[in-house]
C-alpha cells in the first residue's frame, strides 16, 4: 500500500493541473475565507479545510466548498477522533481493550465517527465506480480501483475496497491535521514573535513582491523564510512519537541488545530539543537554521517526518503546502494578538501512537 501511494503521489501533479496550481488556487480561496473574517477570529476550521482540500484533491480528485455542510462534519468528526485519543481513556482503552470494549468512554465516539466518516468513503467509491474509466484515471481512487482489477486473481495483495477505505482514511488522517496544526503554530509564533514576521514579510517584498503569487521556485531565494519554516516544525514538534514499529530480528543498536518481537517507538520530540544538537532548543529561533552569510543551513537532527523505511511519504507534498500557504498568508495578511492578550505556546496532547 505504502510503495502504491508513493507512486502515486509521484505521479499527482503530471495530470492536467499540477499539484503546485492546487495549492496555490486554495491559497486564493484561503485568503477569501480569511478576508471575509470580522474582527478576531480562529483560523483553525478554515485552515484545516483548506489543507484538507489539497489531499480530496490527490484522493477524490476535488475540492469541497468551506461551507460544503457535509464535508465539514466529516472534517469535524475527524479532528474529534484524533483530539480523543490522546485523551487519558482512549489511551486505557489501547492497553486492555477488553476491558472497556462495552462501557461508555471517547473510545466509543471513537468508533462512531470513524462508522461515519469510511460510510463517507464508500459513498465516494461508489460514485467513483460510477464513471470510472481506466485509461482516463483522475484521482487515487481510480488508480487503487484499476490495481484492484489487476491484483483480483491475488487476494493476499490486499488490493480491496475495504484496502482503499483504509488507505485514504490514512492519507486524509496523516496528511490533514499535521500540516493544520504546524501552519497553525507557525501563525502563533509570527503573532508571538512580530520581528520575526516583519523580517518575514520583508523578504516576501524583495523577492515576490505583492504583484503574484508566491511559488515554489521562490524557496531558494528565502533563506529566512525557510528558516522560520524548520524552526515553525522543530519547535512546533507536531509528531512527537514516531509510530510503533517491531523488531524483526534479534537487533543491537547504539550498543542496546533488542531482542526479535520487541516493540520501539522513536521519540522525536527528543531529537528536535536535543541539547547536544541545537543551541537553544527550547526557544522558537530562526537562526537554528542559518549559517553566519545569512544562508540556510541544513541540520542533521531537524526530522519531523522521522527516518528509515517508514519515514513520512507524504514529506514533500507536506513541504509545499506548508510554504505556499505560509508565505502566502503572509504576502496579504499581518497576524496579531488581540489587544491585551498574550499567547501562550503551551500545546496539547492530541493523537497518540497506541503504546
Ligand atoms: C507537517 C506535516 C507532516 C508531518 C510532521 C508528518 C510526520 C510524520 C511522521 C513523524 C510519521 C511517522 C514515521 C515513523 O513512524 O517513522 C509519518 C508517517 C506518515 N505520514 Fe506524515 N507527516 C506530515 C504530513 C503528511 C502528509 C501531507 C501525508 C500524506 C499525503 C502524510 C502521510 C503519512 C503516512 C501515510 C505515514 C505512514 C507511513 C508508513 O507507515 O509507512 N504525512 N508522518
């Protein structure tokens, strides 16, 4: 499945409007949305449409309007399940199933949402099915349904529509919420950290100015503006944990023995404050990554997508929406706090990895 989304994920962007288009015509209508705003507001529910928008793109080959009803409740359900699991109950639930599998508990809206968000999925496969037409494929639902077709004499391939309901839940799931939540953060610090967000703006003038849009070849000539980026990701630490992998064979790592069948979760969070690493890993510092000419500087310890097999597939497509939209918001909008309040970067526990 994993070698399947990347290829396709590769591939998106080749079909008549390239992946960076999308994203940048949602930043049109992000900054509408945003425009339309009165006075203070949260951008958290626009934000999170807006970069689910670019994965319904990959996964349903559309958009959905931000005041598209149904969609919002999907996108609802979704942040409520990923918000409960963190929560202390869920958790319980994860270590002795059993035992709270019939009483009440979050683990039961849980599973009540997730019913009626893969019914939403079905919906759509079904409608795919409708019209679908192989050597025209327009999205990753038709891809996975021709690879069905291909895979049917194999059932061990796993290629099936419950596979394909899985799959895009753990696209929209991985893809959604992680990229909501550092752009989030990153709108945080830029309220909390006005100098950083001027310097910011004043390398959006010099090097785009206000006469188009911001775009992908820009990266390269905004060292800070891709600095503040990493640091948005270090500091922001949106994934924490990496997800529980099992060793497959008696392993010795870094002078540990880890005997076959054990379960290892990475700490990320440690490697993104490493003190033997950062200068100063507990503050929000662009300059963690910009060398004294005022480059950009790569750093061996900034992996917020983690490492390995496993790493994050969706890193590049994460980078971009993460710059367009950032940069974006910026060119047009200035964030502050409200008068008299003071921000605090005190985050929460949301999803959790099951132990
Ligand atoms: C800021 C945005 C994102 C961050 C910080 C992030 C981070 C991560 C991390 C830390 C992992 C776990 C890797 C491990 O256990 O070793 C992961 C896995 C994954 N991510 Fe992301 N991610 C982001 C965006 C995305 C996007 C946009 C997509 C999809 C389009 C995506 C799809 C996935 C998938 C499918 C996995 C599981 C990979 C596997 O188990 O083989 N992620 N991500």
């Amino acid at each position: 499945m994993r070698k399947f989304a990347v290829s396709h994920l590769r591939t998106f962007g080749d079909g008549k409007k390239s992946l960076e288009l999308r994203i940048q015509q949602e930043c049109v209508h992000l900054c509408n949305a945003f425009r339309a705003e009165k006075g203070p507001f949260n951008p958290m529910v626009t934000l999170n449409s807006a970069v689910s928008n670019i994965i319904s793109c990959l996964i349903f080959g559309q958009r959905f309007d931000y005041r598209d009803e149904y969609y919002q409740r999907i996108l609802r359900l979704d942040t409520e399940c990923i918000q409960l699991m963190g929560s202390p109950r869920a958790q319980l639930y994860n270590v002795c199933p059993w035992l709270l599998e019939y009483l009440p508990g979050p683990h039961q809206t849980i599973f009540s949402n997730y019913k009626q968000i893969t019914d939403f999925l079905r919906g759509e496969i079904i409608k795919h099915k409708e019209n679908w037409d192989p050597s025209n494929p327009r999205d990753f639902i038709d891809n996975y349904l021709t690879e069905m077709e291909k895979k049917n004499s194999d059932p061990e391939a796993g290629f099936n529509i419950e596979g394909l309901v899985v799959t895009c839940l753990d696209l929209i799931e991985a893809g959604t919420e992680t990229a909501t939540t550092t752009l989030r953060w990153g709108l945080l610090f830029m309220m909390k950290f006005p100098e950083i967000q001027e310097k910011v703006q004043a390398e959006i003038d010099r090097v785009i100015r206000q006469s188009r849009q911001p775009c992908l070849a820009d990266r390269v000539d905004m060292p800070y503006t891709e600095a503040v980026i990493h640091e948005m990701q270090r500091f922001g630490d949106v994934v924490p944990l990496g997800f529980p992998k099992k060793a497959v064979k008696d392993t010795k790592l870094g002078g540990f023995f880890i005997p076959k069948g054990t379960s290892i979760t990475v700490n990320l969070s440690s490697v993104l404050h490493d003190p033997n690493e950062w200068e100063t890993p507990n503050t929000f510092d662009p300059g963690h990554f910009m060398n004294e000419n005022g480059q950009f500087r790569k750093r061996d310890a900034f992996l917020p997508f983690s490492a390995g097999k496993r790493a994050c597939l969706g890193e590049q497509l994460a980078r971009q929406v993460i710059f367009l939209f950032f940069t974006t918001l910026l060119q047009q909008f200035t964030v502050t706090k409200c008068p008299g309040e003071e921000p605090s970067l005190e985050g929460e526990i949301w999803f959790c990895s099951p132990p």
